[in-house]
C-alpha cells in the first residue's frame, strides 16, 4: 500500500527573469540556505546571479572539496546537499564526490555549468559530457535545455535525491539557458510516496522472530537514512535481541547499550561477527550485504534465515536469499513490526543475549598499552568522551576511520561520518567544514591521516576564510598505514611506495594557513592536547605523531568468514 502526500510548489511570479536568476530564485523557495562550489566561465551567470541573494555560498579551494561538504552537510542537516561547479575540469572534479554520495546514499544536488547548446559535441573550450560520465553515478541526471524548464527540474531533482533510496542527481545547464530570458517559468506538484508492506508481511516477520532462538538484528546506513534510528531501538529495547551495526550505521544504537555488540565486518568486535556467524536469524534493516561487513559471503552466517528490511527492492536477494524481504520505508515498517511484537508475548532470548554480553566484556578492548608513544586507539577513545554527546567525527579513510569507528563512543548516528561504500581519502577536511555549518553547536572533529589530509588540505583556506571553528586531529605514522599493514601481512613484508616520512611540517602549514597549530608526540600530552583542542574557540589543528608499525586489531583476512579472525598476538606471532 502507498500513502500519498502532496509536494507544493509555485515558480517566481517575477517578469523575465534570466534561466541563472531563476535557478538561484528556485533554490531560495526550495528552502536551500548553504551552497558549495567554484566558479567558472560556464557557470558564470549563476554566480552573477547569487550575489545579493538569500544562498550563503562557500568557496571550497577544489571541486572536490565542495562536493564532499555538500555530502556531509546532507548526513548531518538531513537536507538535501548542493554544490556546484563549472563545465569541464570543474565538472569532472565533481565525480568522485558524486560517487561517494551515490554508494552512501546521500541525497545531493550537483549543478555544473556547461557550454553553450550551439558548441556542444565540437569539443570546445572546457566541454566535456558530464552527464555521460556521471550516469552510472547518479539517481538521475538532467541537461537543461529552455530556462522556463529550471523550477520544475530543480523541484523534480530534489525530491528524486531525498525521495525513496536517496542519492545524488546531476544538473546540467548550458551557458545560453543561464543567460536565456523567460517570463513564464513551469512549476510543478511532486507526490511522496511512503511505502508501507502488506501487513501479511510484517506477520511473517514477526513469526520469523518469535521462532528464532538465536536472532541477531543487522542495522545498516538505510536506518540513519530512512529517519527509523527510534524504531529500531525500539525493537532492540522491545526484544532483547543481540545488536550489531555497519559502519555507516555506528551510532544508530549508542555506544555501550545493553545487548549491543559493535561493529560487525573486516575490523569489526569478536563478539558481533561471532554472533553473527552463530545465528539462526538476522533481521538486517537498511544494510546491503557490502563484503566489508560479510567477509567470505558464502560462508557468511552459515545457519541464518533473513529478514530484510530495505527500500530498494534490487537489495532484497541480491547477495543473499531472504526468508522475509519487506520492502519499503523502514520507518512505517519496523513501527508495525514493533506494535505486533509489543501486544504479544516476550520475545525469549535471554540465554543468547546473555552469552554475547559475556563474551562481549571478555573481548573488551585495553587502553593500556606498554610505553610512551601516542597509542591511537585510547587517544580516540578519551577525545570522544571528553567531547560529550554534541561530539561529530568527520573522519578520513585508513587506519585511522578504523580506529575511529572501533573506539569512539556515539550517542546517534549523525555523529559518525565518514565515506563508506567508496572510500575515498581526502573526504575528511571537507567533510569536516559540511558537519559544522550543517551543525554549528556541535564539537565537530576532523579526524584526517598524513596520506589523506593531503589530498584536499587546501581546504584549510575554506576553514580560515570563513572561520569555521573546527578541530582537525591529525594522525601521522609516516606511512599509507592501511596499505602498509596489508603488505606487511599479505604481501610478504614488500611495503612498496607506502613511505610519506618526507611529509611537510603539518603545524606550519597550518599556521602558514591562518590556523592554530600544536603537535603530540609523546602518551603525557595526550589528555592535555585534547582539552586544548576542544577548548579552542576557533580552528584548530593537532599534529599527533604515532607508531608507523602500529597496525588495527581484529582483522578478517581475504578470502576468509569473519570467525576467521587475526589479532594482534597471533597475527605477529607469525611474522
């Protein structure tokens, strides 16, 4: 069944209005307040045209970096994302952030000028196909042809980009439609459409659980997404059931909760891959089976039933059979779920989530390791206890987003960012910029590597131009850690173009860019360095310097199922 709701919408009543104009007019009645972007000679009319508008637009140093704001302004603010570039090598630049919001699901809007319609296909100055190289990344995409056409397409791409699974949607405006004036500008009413199972479906589901007796629920990204973080811990306080998340789903049950078991996948806890791996059922909501979370994915879960809880049917059975596939919004779903299991008897798995407690607290991770350098993971663990609930990591990709993701504590799922499904280093500056303005009373943390902070550091310009009061915690091990350690590992010691000990002095960069700079270097700073990172009223950068052997525990190796895990005893027992 389908519940419909109206989407109201009328275009400027304004008399001839140039295609820029109205661009910038749409997106100031669409309620769209920040813009993330880079001039150019094809967009030149819409940057005309935002001067003296409601849009408070920030210059990002490189395309890239405006798209991966715009990504993480959209997971934070739950808007949707916009950013915007101009054709050619500014178009391109846009690529890999579209890539990164279309494999996380992140409803953003991307606006690229392009050359004129009468140049088109001569491959004149700065032209390039955009919409030919993005539509295997996109939702939708679109070329603009008549400036009357611009509120309905602006309209239709925002609600493609946040409607049912949400991503991004290309726009592309050649620079004669910019410049085009129209007085007749086409609107148009949009309907929602929230998607509810059939309630013989929830009753399958149900049944499913009430027959299991070793269930395990599965949270992925889809549950931040679809606004049903309360309906699944709902569930999870309704039933008792063993909990485990993706990474893209962290924080969707706090950090420490009862029966919670952490991170499952490639370097997830022992006690949630084991669980899972033991199960009889997993009632999986919002995930999609990535390879990270599953490892051998025949030998994944070996004796569980599925129940999948997802709004893009292509998820349902696409890497595993389903018992139960309830198709939909999980929000509407998981909340009928939750009032049939509420008005019947107890869920009993007591004696199976007791198991995993333990096994959970036997398993639970040391701060104390031996000696006095930097040992990243506690230094993660007190930085996000000493920032309290209003703590936002914007985190980069590498050892470091591992370590993250292991020892943070987070109290919701917006607190948790970083790029999933792509993986794309140099997300994290920019990411960091998004959070904040998505957010400003939040203790917002870039937590960036020497390798990844390097790839979009002239965000540091944006940071200092606008003063953004963010924390940037930088982890240096001289090293590509995440390659290193895979090479110490399985490829024979042979560490080939992983050494970055020639990186520059990152204080005097920073400092070079208008930001406050300190250095950690040895254990008795670490707790002091902290406070005066998030003491800061303004940006801040803190240099700390760890151990380039220093590897991430547990870990599944290729090839294998995650009860197969190495860890740090073991693994270097064997070297």
């Amino acid at each position: 069944m389908t519940q419909m709701t109206a989407v109201a919408f009328k275009p400027s009543a304004e008399a001839a209005q140039s295609g820029a104009r109205l661009l910038v007019s749409t997106l100031e009645q669409l309620g769209v307040e920040v813009v993330f972007g880079y001039p150019g000679g094809a967009i030149m009319p819409i940057y005309d045209a935002l001067a003296g508008s409601k849009l408070q637009h920030y210059l990002c140093r490189h395309e890239q970096g405006a798209a991966f704001a715009a990504d993480s302004y959209a997971r934070v603010s739950g808007k949707v994302g916009v950013c915007m570039a101009t054709s050619g090598p500014g178009a391109t630049n846009l690529v890999t952030g579209i890539a990164n919001a279309m494999l996380d699901s992140v409803p953003m809007v991307c606006i690229t000028g392009n050359v004129a319609q009468g140049v088109m296909g001569t491959d004149s100055f700065q032209e390039v196909d955009i919409l030919g190289v993005t539509l295997p990344l996109v939702k939708h995409s679109y070329l603009v042809r008549q400036a009357a056409d611009i509120p309905a397409i602006i309209q239709e791409a925002f609600h493609i980009a946040r409607s049912g699974r949400p991503g991004p949607v290309l726009i592309d405006l050649p620079k004669d439609v910019q410049f085009e004036l129209t007085s007749e500008p086409r609107g148009l009413h949009l309907p929602n459409e929230i998607a509810v199972a059939e309630p013989s479906v929830i009753a399958e589901a149900e049944a499913a659980i009430r027959a299991s007796r070793r269930p395990v629920l599965y949270v992925g990204g889809g549950a931040k997404i679809s606004g049903a973080v309360e309906a699944v811990r709902e569930f999870a306080a309704l039933t008792g059931i063993p909990q485990v998340s993706t990474l893209n789903a962290l924080g969707s049950i706090p950090t420490g909760q009862d029966n919670y078991l952490g991170m499952l996948g490639m370097h997830g806890t022992p006690a949630a891959n084991e669980a899972v791996q033991g199960s009889d059922l997993l009632i999986v909501v919002g995930a999609r089976f990535d390879d990270r979370a599953t490892g051998k994915l025949a030998e994944f879960a070996p004796e569980a039933g599925v129940i999948h809880f997802d709004i893009d049917p292509s998820e349902i059975g696409k890497l595993r059979s389903v018992a139960v596939g309830v198709v939909g919004d999980l929000k509407p779903n998981l909340e009928a779920l939750n009032r049939r299991l509420a008005d019947g008897p107890a869920i009993e798995v007591s004696a199976w989530a007791d198991q995993w407690r333990a096994r959970s607290a036997e398993t639970e991770v040391r701060y104390d390791a031996p000696g006095d350098k930097v040992y990243a993971p506690a230094l993660l663990n007190e930085l996000s206890r000493l920032a309290g609930p209003s703590f936002i990591a914007a985190c980069d990709v590498g050892q470091h987003q591992m370590w993250v993701a292991q020892h943070c504590e987070f109290s919701r799922p917006e607190a948790h960012i970083t790029s999933g499904g792509l993986g794309s280093m140099g997300f994290g500056l920019p990411a960091g910029i998004g959070a904040k303005l998505a957010e400003p009373d939040a203790v917002v943390v870039t937590i960036t590597g020497d390798g990844g902070v390097m790839m979009n550091i002239q965000e540091l310009a944006t940071v200092n131009r606008f003063n953004i009061p963010l924390k940037i915690l930088l982890l240096d091990n001289s090293r590509l850690g995440m390659v290193r350690q895979w090479q110490e590992f399985f490829f024979e010691r042979n560490f080939s173009e992983v050494d970055l000990s020639d990186n520059p002095d990152f204080v005097k960069v920073a400092e070079a860019f208008g930001i406050e700079a300190f250095r950690i270097e040895r254990r008795d700073q670490v707790t002091a360095g902290l406070e005066r990172l998030l003491a800061a009223e303004g940006p801040i950068l803190a240099h700390v310097i760890i151990d380039p052997a220093e590897n991430v525990w547990p870990l599944v190796p290729p090839g294998k199922n995650n009860a197969q895990m190495m860890h740090a005893a073991t693994a270097e027992g064997e070297l």
